[in-house]
C-alpha cells in the first residue's frame, strides 16, 4: 500500500477474510481502515486511535482478558509496557488490533454493513483517500474466488438486496446458501431459466410464510409449462403459475460446469425488477389467500414491465446470450 498507509492484515486473524490498512501520523497515532466478511454482508471499521488517550484502566482489562501475562495486583504494573516487550518493536499494530476487537464486541465502536464485498471496497477506498491514501485495487478485499458468489436475496416481505455468497474451505457455497433460506436447499428454476435458478428451503412450503407469487414469464410461455390450475393449457405471460414460501436465493448457473457463477449486471437487473415490480413482497400472502377464498390468483398486466423490468432485460440480452429453454409439456408442480 502506498502513501503511508500500510497494509496489515484482517482485524480478526491475518489468515481471516478480509484486509487492513494504517497510517501512523504520530508515534502512537494511527488512521485505520478494515474490512472484513460478516454473515451475508461485508462490515467496515474505520477511524483514528491514539494510545496516549486510552484509559489506563481500559487498556489493563483488555490485555489481561486476552491472556498476556503479568502482575496485575502490582500497582506500578505497566500493561502497555509489558505488551510493547511481549510483542516487541511492532508491538503498535497487534496492540490496535486488540483494542479494536474490544471495543467492537463492547459496542464502543460501531462496524458499518455493505451487501457486497465491492461496495465494502469502495467505502474503504473513499476513506483511505480522503486521508492522503492512493485509491484501492479491485482485489484489496480478496481474489475473484475469495470474493464469493454475487446472488440476489428476495427475503419475506422485504424487496431484493444483493449479496455474497461465500465459499468454505473447499470452494462450496452450499453453506452460504442454506444459510440464508434457513435449511436445506430446493432448487426452483422455472421462471427465469436453468442459468438463473432459484433457491428456497427445502421444507418451506411446510414451515415458512408465503413469500413471492411467481407470474409466468415469456421464457415459461415459450416453453409451455402447464397451468396449474387446467393442466390443459399452457400458460400465457402474465399468468399466476405458483407461490415460493420462504426467503428465496438468486444464483447464476453454469450449465457446462455443473457450478454455481455470479449473477451478470444484466440478470441482476432482471431479477430486481422482476420482484420489485411484478412479484411484488407480499404477494404470495394475497395469493394464497385468494385460493383459499376459492378465487384464482390474478395474472399481472405486462405493460407494468416498466423501466425497472424493461431496464433488466436488456441489460440481460447485452451481457448473457439467450438460450432455449427445455420443454416443460410435463411438467406438474405440487
């Protein structure tokens, strides 16, 4: 890192997800900026510390929780001192690493949220210039695989939001995915293709609210997925085709791999616009309501495609070629 801001390492670990940047502006004085994974958002600290203005009582109780050895019943006891030989000549950076942490889990400090590591960047960035720091590179936070998969969460009730889905050890995004639908998957790839399938709780139809009527799109039209209300008829675009319960995951998909991808710029407009103007939230409650009431669902009116959707799918058909859906004659859904 250039301009006097060096890079240290993840605040939780230098093995851990993330990055960090400093600036020393005097012999106790830093500038810190720091980035890390947290759930399905990037966190990011940043701000100034001075060791001078730390309370002496403070900084006791931090190092002795954190195991540093001593004689904390001696009165003259230094806690700084015995850090600064424990550590040695870099006893500076671990030191602020550990009165962050402590003051992050007490609440003193305050993390900020970003739905994905690249705007988590961008925050960074802006804060690291702002003080004197050259801008950070696209790969400050970790490398194209460290930065996880780029999905669309379409939560009960709530309207869709981007986020990152995360690999284990190992490369999977299983976890990630389970985490956010609350179990095991199900994978629901009928309206927008096999490329951008959706994902829900497997039991979800069971034990979770309804979420998201689904409304046939020209993709399910033109490969005749059967009404399912008159398996007779095929449905038309705009028809109420199902309800998905529970939260629901937007991923890409690569055929020719068998692995999960990052959403283009173009089906995440898609999918955004889909759900925010067509399968509005709540939707899936007002049209399981209707059933039960003994009235079939209403269809959408597709002049409401409007620049949201109309934005999405050309956006879509400029950065994804379009493929022929499979035949769906059969297809029946319980």
């Amino acid at each position: 890192m250039t301009d006097n801001f060096k890079e240290i390492g993840s605040l939780f670990g230098r093995e851990g997800s993330g990055a960090g940047f400093v600036k020393q502006t005097d012999k106790e004085s830093f500038t810190y900026a720091f980035a890390w994974p947290e759930g399905d958002t990037w966190a990011t600290l940043t701000g100034y510390l001075n060791f001078d203005e730390q309370p002496e009582e403070y900084v006791r109780r931090v190092l002795q929780d954190g195991g540093f050895r001593s004689d904390w019943g001696n009165p003259d006891y230094d806690p700084i001192g015995d850090f600064k030989e424990t550590a040695g000549d870099e006893y500076r950076i671990p030191l602020l690493k550990v009165l962050l942490r402590e003051q992050l889990e007490s609440r003193y400090e305050v993390a900020n949220h970003f739905s994905t590591m690249n705007r988590a960047r961008v925050e960074l960035s802006a804060f690291i210039q702002n003080e004197g720091g050259a801008p950070l590179p696209e790969d400050a936070l970790g490398t194209p695989e460290e930065q996880g998969i780029r999905a669309m969460l379409i939560a009960t009730g709530e309207p869709p939001r981007e986020v990152t889905l995360l690999p284990d050890k190992n490369g999977s995004t299983l976890k990630s995915l389970q985490a956010l639908v609350g179990g095991n998957i199900e994978t629901f790839d009928i309206a927008f293709g096999e490329e951008v399938p959706l994902y829900v709780n497997k039991e979800c139809l069971f034990t979770c609210p309804p979420n998201r009527a689904i409304f046939a799109t020209e993709e399910m039209a033109k490969a005749g997925y059967l009404s399912q209300f008159d398996y007779s008829k095929v449905v038309k675009m705009g028809d109420f085709y199902t309800v998905l319960n529970g939260d629901i995951v937007a991923v890409g998909f690569d055929p020719e791999t068998g692995e999960s991808r990052s959403l283009t710029n173009g089906e995440t407009a898609r999918v955004e616009g889909y759900f925010t103007v067509i399968s509005k939230p709540g939707s899936g409650a007002k049209a399981v309501d209707d059933i039960r009431h003994g009235i079939t669902p209403g269809g959408y009116d597709i002049s409401v495609e409007i620049h949201d959707c109309t934005s999405g799918r050309n956006a879509l058909a400029a950065d994804a070629p379009a493929m022929d859906a499979p035949g769906k004659d059969d297809q029946n859904i319980e």
